[in-house]
C-alpha cells in the first residue's frame, strides 16, 4: 500500500477562497471556527454538522482511481485519511493562520511525532524545564534512547535558550504560557533566533489557544496543541494536533502520522469540531474570569504570590501583552504562604471546584502540581528542587460558565473553605 504524501495538500475549509471580496483571514474568528471542509463538489445540500465518518475502508471503481486518491489526497483507509477529521483539521487552520494541521492521537503523540518526524541521531534539541511533567518525562526518558541529544533551560528567556544552542541543534521545544507557573516565552524573538541559526521551533500554546495565541505569525514553524483542553472543551475527549508554516512540513508530518498510526479518531475529531465552533466565546470568558481571580487572589492574605500574565506583577506581563492581546486564558496559579499543609488543605477542602487534574472543560478544575500533575507525593522532595515548582503551589482553572457578575459567590467558597 503506498502512502505518501507527495503532492497531497492539507484540508481547506469552505471560506478558503474568501467571500464578497473578503478573505479567509479578514473573517472574524467565530466565523472560522464554525466552517466546514470544503465539499462544494456534492450536490444540493450538505449537513451543517460535519458526520461521523467511522468506515475504516472506502471502495473505488478503478485501480487508477486508487492510486490518484494516494498521489492526490482521498479517502481509502480510515489510518491515512478521514473526511471527519479533516474538517476539525481545517477549522484549526483557518484559526492558526497556518498552511495545514495534522491531528494525533494525544497531545503527546504530537510531541513525539514533531520530533521523530524532523529529527535523527545526533541532532539536538533544546526544551524549558517549566513544562508539562509528561512532556518532560517524554524527552528526558525516551527521546533520549534514539541517539537525540536533550538539554533544558530552567528559565523561559531568550537568552538561556540561546546560551543552550550547540552546532547540531535542529529543534527548540517551548510551551506558551508555560505549565504550570506561566511563565511566556518571547516567541517572536525565539523564531527569529530560529531563523538566524537554522533550527525549527514548536510552541505548545495549550494554555492560550489559537484564539488567544497564533504562534505561527511570529516565524515559529509548529503551534502544537493538546486538543484535550480548551479545543474540545468539554472533558470528553483525548487528542492533539500541530499546525504547521508550510505545506512541505504539512507533507513531512502528515507522512509521519499515517506511518505510525498516531491519527485522531473519527469519533474523537467530532467532538473537537463540535467544540471549536465556540473556542473563541469560551476563551473570552475563561480570559475575564481568570483575571477577576487573580486580581482577588493577589489580595489574599494567605496568598503568597500569584501567577498570571495578565497582571503587572508577571514577571513576562510585557510579553503576553504583546502575544496575547486578546486575553491571558483561564489557568491562575498562586502560591499558598503556609506551604505543603495550606495547599494540601484547601485543594481537599472545596466542594464546589472539582479536585481534578486537566482543563478547559466546563468545570472548574484545582490541583496540587507537585504531587499531582508534576510529581507525587512519594517525590515532594525531589520535585521542591525544579525551578518551576513548590510546595505551596496551587493551580486553579475557573469555569467560563461562572461569568464574572456572579463571581463573588464561588470566590467566597473558595477563599473561604481555608
């Protein structure tokens, strides 16, 4: 079975080739976020929401028919293609400002696939230390065992990434905001930088969305999401995707995925499209939610520190200004002065926020970093020596359905449960 991508080209949506002399990208982004794959081949009607297509296997009339759907682009085995998914693949694209997007699996198999597909032995790639733990885990641990070297700077600034840089390092891997005490890499400097020395650059902007964040207008080469989070937004499904600059690194990526079968389900990319019709709503009110709370927590008087990159007080205020200027998203953390104890008490002690790792679904989410999503509690004193983590540190991701006018009463619960 042949299946390369050569000549193939990455879903487009309906509005690609603009309307009343208006272009895909002068379209406001609630309108991209509900378009459709585009099928003006199929006559009279279509469905205005996309269907489920679950068939593993597409017939054709003729060998020759078979062989242009590999060469071309077409659906003939549900691993290598899917009409479903390439309609949650073209709404991310119109979104990302991107030449194409391939969903995975997870957000993982996105990192890992980014990285096996554009790297080999003796290249080397730098990360930042303040990240998602499994992210971390999946450099440290595995990536290492294919002859990659692996470096991580502590700190989120463009100098420490280019103190880090080596003769053969051909990829740089960041998050934006960074998980989990949101710290904003400089990305417009960090792709120029990539330019300058010829290496690509991945930015997992999970935290932000391509609603708040579009990092691909700042020469970065793949935004990388975990489409678990705010994409789908409704804590029901596991996926991830990468959009890339070009559609030569579309080809390269794409040929990766249908080797390795690291692709989206059909059933999974349902709910994805289903949620990105109201990703740009929902990031609005996660946005003016989690800036109330920061404000409040700020105040707080068992509140050591709060991190939030909409406030002054963010060490990188200045540059999620500059990135993010629609919104800072929904996650807030915030350090609890009395430590390990005071943490661990108010994120047991809640009722009405649920004690759950994750976010960007309907709920409002808390958890303790260091012995949940970045450690545990057999490793608490391991995890106190990362630079990104303590043991007073609290992460709280609120519901954007607690608009801000009816705030105060969930504030409450939640300051006064301690």
């Amino acid at each position: 079975m042949s299946e390369s991508t050569t000549g193939r080209s990455p879903a487009v949506c309906d509005l690609v080739k603009g309307v009343w002399n208006k272009g895909l990208h002068d379209l406001g982004e609630s309108t991209r976020a509900q378009r459709h794959l585009d099928r003006t081949a199929e006559p009279h009607s279509t469905p205005l929401t996309m269907p489920i297509y679950h068939s593993s296997s597409y017939s054709v009339k003729t060998v020759e028919e078979y062989n242009e759907c590999t060469k071309q682009g077409g659906n003939y085995y549900a691993r290598l293609g899917n009409p479903t998914t390439a309609a949650a693949e073209c709404v991310i694209s119109a979104l990302e400002e991107g030449a194409g997007t391939v969903t995975f699996s997870s957000g993982s198999a996105a990192a890992l696939s980014v990285t096996l597909a554009f790297l080999k032995a003796g290249d080397h790639v730098v990360l930042c230390r303040q990240m998602y733990s499994g992210i971390f885990q999946l450099f440290q641990n595995h990536i290492t065992r294919f002859g990659i070297e692996v470096s991580f700077v502590s700190e989120p600034e463009i100098e420490h990434f280019r103190s880090a840089l080596r003769s053969n390092t051909k990829l740089v891997f960041v998050e934006a905001p960074c998980n989990p005490t949101l710290g904003v890499v400089d990305i417009e400097q960090l792709g120029h930088l990539g330019r300058e020395k010829n290496f690509l650059t991945v930015v997992d902007s999970t935290f932000a969305s391509p609603v708040l964040l579009k990092a691909l207008n700042y020469n970065v080469d793949f935004a990388l999401h975990s489409c678990t989070k705010y994409m789908g937004g409704h804590t029901d499904i596991i996926g991830g995707c990468i959009t890339t600059r070009t559609v030569e690194q579309w080809r390269i990526l794409k040929d990766f995925q249908q080797t390795a079968g690291t692709h989206l389900s059909p059933f999974d990319a349902s709910l994805l499209h289903r949620g990105l019709k109201t990703l740009p709503v929902r990031m609005k009110t996660h946005s003016d939610n989690a800036m109330q709370i920061a404000l409040m927590l700020e105040k707080h008087p068992k509140v050591l520190r709060v991190f939030y990159p909409g406030l002054a007080s963010h060490p990188h205020h200045d540059i999620a200004q500059k990135l993010m200027p629609k919104g800072f998203s929904g996650i807030v953390t915030f350090e609890m002065k009395g430590g390990f104890a005071a943490a661990k008490t108010l994120v047991e002690s809640v009722r009405i926020i649920n004690l759950a790792v994750s976010l960007g679904g309907t709920e409002s989410l808390i958890e303790h970093p260091a012995s949940m999503t970045h450690g545990s509690l057999d490793t608490l004193e391991e995890e106190q020596q990362s630079p990104c983590l303590t043991l007073g540190l609290i992460r709280l991701r609120y519901s954007q359905f607690v608009i801000v006018q009816s705030y105060p009463p969930v504030l409450n619960h939640l300051t006064t449960e301690y």
